[in-house]
C-alpha cells in the first residue's frame, strides 16, 4: 500500500508517518527541503523519539522516501498511485500545494480513477471547503473537476499530538529525528470520506466533525497559548514551567472550562467527557521532556487573535450558549502583553482588538479586555485572579 505525506516536518515525519507506517503503508515524502529529502531517501528510514514526563522510547520509521515539491510531475504521479494521502505544510504555505495536487488529481482521473482520501493535518477552520475552492479553481475541465468533487475525499483532522521544536541536541546524530509527545490519537471527519474509509492505526472516524476541530482549538490551543502568555508574564521560559506554576494552572484550567461548558452546550456532547480531556491536557501541557517554550507556542499573535482563531471563536461559542468567557477573555489581555511578538509594537492594543479580533470598541468583550490587561500591568496573577472571581 502507498501512502503519500505533503510535508515532511514535525508533523509529517512526526506523527501521520507513523501512524502510515503502523497501518503498513509505504510512504512517500514531498518538501522542498533538500537535505531531508536526501537523507530520507539514502536511509528509507528515521528515527523518532517518544517523550514521556519521566523517560523516552525510541521508534524506527521504515519503508520511507521523498520527492521534490518543484517536481510537479513526480509529484503527480505519486498522488495518481497513491492509497491515501495528507498535508501537513501549515496553514500560509497550503496556497502554494494547490498546482502539484491538482496536476496530480489530473492524471490520476486520466490513468486510474480510483477514489482518494487526503487527510488534511492543518490548524485550519474549514480547512476541507478552502482546499476544495482551491483545487477546484485549477481543474478547467468540467468533467475532471465533477470527478475531483464526486471521488476526492478532503479530510479534516484534529491534530492533538504536541511536537516542540526540533533543537540539535533533540536530533542528536540524525537530522531527521523527530521527538513527539507519547499521544498520538487522530479524529477525522468520517462523513468526508469518498469509498471505504482507510484503516489507519489509531484514527478515529467521526461524524458531526466539528465538535472535534472546535475542541482542538477552543480548548488545546486556546489553553496552550493561555499558558503561554501567563508563563511569558511571569519571565517563565518553559511551558512546562508555566503549568507548573499554581495560579497559571488555576487560570488556564479555569479558562479551559469555559470552553468545555460551551462545547458542550453546543454539540450535546456530554460534559464530564470534555473536562476529562481538559485535566489530560493540563497533564500533558506538563511534560518537561518537550522542552516547548512560551515563545513558540505564543508566536503568531496576528492569527491567533483573529475572529476565527483559539480565543475569539471560543468567546463567540460562549457568547452563543450563554457561557462564562471571562478567563478566556484574560488570555487575549495577557496576549496584549506578550513581547515576543512584534504585533503588540506595530499596532496599539485597541487596534489589535478592533482589527485583528473584530470586537467592536463598544462591546462587554472588548472593555473587559482593556481593563484586565491594565490590571495585569500592575497586579499579580492572584490579584487578577480574586478580581475575576468577583465579577
């Protein structure tokens, strides 16, 4: 069986090719980074390394190999003979996939029409219909593009496995090391499928899909980027360090299960079972093994702040089931304050919250922000936290 994975990073390498390897699928790599699809294809295997809060466990990834992203037509033929596929490239370089993917579903419609999954790895709100817009603009054939969307499954998963920055001592004696967290569970969008739906080691297929991408973003990124921007305020490299920290971890938790009450409310979806996975993440948040910093986990303000993304969509889904928000609302205060992101010197902290977020300057949301970010200017954490309580 071949499998097909576009992009060969952290999540790549890191997670969907095991998951590939584990189901028995050979698998084929497209970057454009030369020196890892070199040694991808002089190894045809890398090493991953398993972390734990106390301890690792090393994997051998087999049965591997890569092609240049430049090389449409190599890229082509391997989407036409592929069994399944997935992306894994990151949202602002998606745009840049959309030629060879196309080219491929050209000749695969031309050669062996047979229906393909492509399981899409992306922090991406709708990832499937923007894929799908996109593709569907290249075909200009009618008769290709009606097969592309009768027989083309675009696939949306919740991608929960957490994967630091790759550092060289991370790598050790190999580039291509990859160490992930031990989770490695991946929900997928069951209605979505075209034909039979793959068996893949530890995928769960599910349907109505969104309960899964909104609690990936409402309740892990919003809860990890929160634990970011505490930590950062606190002069706390790690966020390991961060979670650590009691009145972080009140907070977070506190905030998380805001979310978790409007998810649930939302999707019917029994509350005990969300907050379970809410105490799993303040578990796993703190791994020491990961090494992850609140500089990178709190980078990117300008998307992470947007009316789509982790903080304002979970206060919108709070605002819509009549849920508290308020400690939710304390992360985008926090953010304002989070210097490692040139956003916050760009513009001032009521443009970010009228034009990053969408807030209008007159709503509850955008006042409650302004005063908590000017309470954490001159407060402690507790102080901010007895506040909160009473309001």
């Amino acid at each position: 069986m071949k499998a097909v994975m576009y992009g060969a990073g952290n999540i790549g390498r890191g997670f969907i090719g095991q998951l590939f390897y584990k189901s028995g699928y050979k698998t084929t790599f497209i970057d454009v980074n030369k020196e890892v699809l070199s040694k991808l294809n002089t190894d045809g295997k890398y090493p991953l390394k398993i972390l734990y809060h106390e301890g690792y466990r090393d994997e051998i990834i087999e049965h591997v190999c890569g092609i240049d992203g430049n090389d449409i037509e190599s890229v082509a033929q391997v989407i036409t003979d592929a069994d399944i596929m997935a992306t894994a490239v990151g949202v602002n370089v998606l745009k840049f996939i959309i030629k060879p993917i196309a080219a491929g579903i050209e000749k695969r419609f031309k050669t062996n029409q047979k229906p393909l999954n492509i399981i899409i790895c992306e922090n991406l709100l709708g990832a499937d219909e923007y894929l799908r817009e996109l593709i569907g603009n290249e075909l200009s054939d009618p008769e290709i593009k009606d097969w592309f969307n009768q027989n083309i499954g675009l696939v949306e998963a919740s991608i929960g496995r957490m994967v630091p920055v790759q550092t060289p001592q991370m790598q050790g004696d190999n580039p291509l090391r990859v160490c992930v967290e031990g989770f490695d569970i991946l929900p997928t969008d069951k209605a979505a499928f075209k034909g039979e739906i793959p068996a893949l080691h530890n995928m769960i297929p599910f349907t109505p899909f969104q309960f899964y991408i909104e609690r990936k973003l409402f309740v892990h990124n919003m809860g990890h980027a929160l634990t970011a921007y505490l930590g950062s305020l606190m002069e706390l490299e790690y966020i390991y360090e961060s979670i650590e920290t009691p009145i972080v971890e009140s907070l977070v938790l506190r905030a998380m299960n805001e979310s978790a009450m409007a998810l649930s409310k939302r999707h019917g979806v029994p509350y005990p079972e969300i907050y379970e996975h809410v105490e799993d993440l303040i578990y796993r948040f703190g791994n020491r093994q990961l090494g992850d910093t609140a500089g990178r986990v709190g980078r990117d303000l300008r998307r992470k702040l947007s009316e789509n993304d982790r903080m304002i969509a979970a206060i919108n889904a709070c605002i819509e089931t009549n849920t508290p928000y308020k400690y939710i609302c304390l992360g985008i205060a926090a953010a304002l304050l989070f210097e490692s992101d040139p956003l916050n010197t760009e513009m001032s902290r009521e443009q970010i919250l009228s034009d990053i977020c969408g807030l209008a300057p007159q709503s509850g949301v955008f006042t409650l922000i302004i005063k908590l970010n000017d309470m954490l200017k001159n407060n402690s954490l507790e102080k901010v936290s007895d506040y909160l309580k009473g309001i």
